[in-house]
C-alpha cells in the first residue's frame, strides 16, 4: 500500500458532542493520552464518513451494522470518494488506493470501544454485536515496507552535506530515528536534557507514558553533539524542547518533523514517514542476528506481536543466509 500524506479529519457534525463525552470518559479511566487520541481520531473519521455519506443519520443511535460494514469496505477499497481525501476530495492521489489490514483493525478494534460504551451509556443495542472486526494481517502477509542500505545512506549523507542549522538538525533526527527505532512522538518530544551525546542515550517517553533509555550509535552522538553546538546559538536556544523550527522561535511540533522526513525523502526520491525508518532499525537488528528480547526492550513493545510484525521484512533475508551457510547439496 502507498502511504498518503496526513489529512484532516472530516467535520464529525451532530456526532462530535458523543465524541467530546467519550473524551471526558476515557480521561477520567486514566487512559494515556497517546489511546485517548488514536480512538478519538478513529471516531472522528468515522463520524465523518457518515456525516458525509449518510446526512440523513445525524445520530449516533441510529448506526447500523450495514454502516460499520461499509466503512470497513470503503476504507479496504478507496475509491470514490478517497479515503485519504474525505474532507478535500480535491487533494486526493491520482491513483487511490485502500488502507492496509493493519490499519482497518486498529479502526475497527477502537470503534469497538466507542460503540460498547455508548451502547452502556445510553442502554442501547450494541451495533458490534453482529459486526466483526475486520481481521489484522497474517503473521507472513505484507512484510513491512524497509529502506534498503543504499537509500538509509544516501539519505543520511544528504543531510550531512550542508553545516547550517537546518541540515545539523535534520541529519541529527535522521540518524537518531535510524539507530534507536523511536516512534515519532518519543522523538519529536525529547527535551535537551533528555539526549546525552556522550553517554550515547536518550530518554523518551512512550506508550502509557512509560519512560525507558534508547542508545544510539557513535556517528549518530556526533550528529547530536553538531547540533546541539549550532542549537545554542538559535534565537530560541533557550526553551527547553531539543528540536526548534528554522524560521520560528519555537519548539518543532511532531507534526513538523513528520514534514521535515517527507521533505528529505523527496529530496532523493524517497517516500519517507517516520515508521519505516522504525522498520528499517528492527529489520536491521534482526537481520544482522539481534536477540528478540532485546529488541522489544529497545522498542517499547509489551507484545510479542509487534516483533513477529517487524520480524516479518528480515525473515526471509535471514533465510537466505542460513542457506548458504549450512550449503545443503555439500558440494554434490
């Protein structure tokens, strides 16, 4: 699947106050706020859709199986109108494509959520009850998308090749999303204090506002140590964010550095966001004989399905090397 670039969500209409009150709920339960936003932003896509395509509704009471099942089909089959476009089908891809198994899961395991406590809240049938969730990618089904050695160079080295602020600050966030495998909020988020060039760590802040230590590799503690040597001399040097805007004295936003790997790829042909280069570190680690256990430490994960996820992209390379190693014919 061919990612597209983040849109806006679609107007929600009469079904954002249910969205703000489920809000308030998931608050109040003590959700992290990383949950609360991936299962409001799923409501809100969806209140959208049917906003849009079903005026007639206008209530949360009055959704349908048949509905949550046509979402599930529109979101797998793109089309008219796009997915990625819904709130300006102007600006959708010339050649509109579906979203992945992956990602319908998520959607369906989130308004999953929505539809049991509403369906609680107001003691109305639940519309899931008759409704399963779309199914999540087979453990050896579509490998996540890796950049090979070349392109991981060359878009390192392209960054490299200026001294100015911009390009200090850009190769540094490369080569740290590269050599940690951090998700993009753990990153974007980091406070000067957190990144220690000399140790080679950095503290982030992951899901469920756990804290843990990422280490990272020399060349990418000399890109820090560059940039936090052209930092100081920002008009904003003094705020306490590690990544600061160009043109701007302020911090960068997770948003703006999604816009800055976009940019980089495209300077070298690359259709780049901030979970391949997390594809990219957990294939490498495997592929190069990485323990498991490690690696899930490395990357925050509780679950040993995300590594099988991740594990997916190395296995066959890992394949491939054992067979020439153990040479099966014996020389026949």
């Amino acid at each position: 699947m061919t990612r597209h670039p983040k849109i806006r969500r679609p107007d929600p209409g009469p079904y954002e106050t249910w969205i703000r009150s489920w809000r308030l709920s998931m608050e109040a339960e003590g959700l992290s706020n990383r949950t609360v936003e991936i299962y409001v932003d799923v409501a809100q896509f969806f209140g959208g859709w049917l906003h849009t395509l079903h005026p007639a509704l206008a209530d949360w009471e009055n959704v349908g199986r048949d509905h949550l099942r046509g979402f599930f089909a529109w979101l797998r089959a793109g089309g008219e109108p796009c997915p990625h476009a819904l709130r300006h089908p102007a600006a959708a891809p010339a050649s509109c494509q579906g979203y992945g198994k992956g990602y319908i899961n998520n959607v369906g395991r989130s308004l999953q959520q929505f539809f049991a406590w509403f369906a609680e809240e107001e003691e109305l049938p639940n519309p899931f009850g008759k409704v399963t969730v779309p199914a999540a990618p087979k453990a050896d089904e579509a490998p996540p998308q890796v950049l090979s050695p070349e392109q991981l160079q060359a878009l390192i080295r392209d960054a490299e090749r200026g001294r100015d602020f911009e390009s200090r600050r850009d190769a540094a966030l490369l080569r740290l999303f590269a050599a940690t495998g951090a998700r993009l909020a753990e990153l974007a988020l980091l406070q000067l204090d957190d990144a220690n060039a000399h140790a080679r760590e950095a503290v982030v802040t992951g899901k469920g506002n756990r804290r843990r230590v990422v280490p990272f590799d020399q060349r990418a503690a000399l890109a820090l140590d560059r940039y936090i040597r052209i930092r100081a001399k920002h008009p904003a040097a003094s705020l306490p964010a590690l990544w600061l805007g160009v043109r701007r004295r302020t911090a960068m936003t997770p948003n703006g550095i999604y816009q800055v790997l976009v940019r980089r790829g495209k300077r070298i042909g690359i259709p780049l966001h901030p979970h391949l280069l997390r594809h990219t570190f957990a294939h490498r680690w495997l592929d190069a004989g990485g323990a498991e256990g490690d690696l899930m430490a490395l990357a925050g994960w509780d679950s040993t399905q995300m590594l099988r996820h991740y594990g997916r992209s190395a296995k066959s390379a890992r394949a491939r090397r054992a067979y020439d190693r153990i040479d099966v014919m014996g020389g026949i």
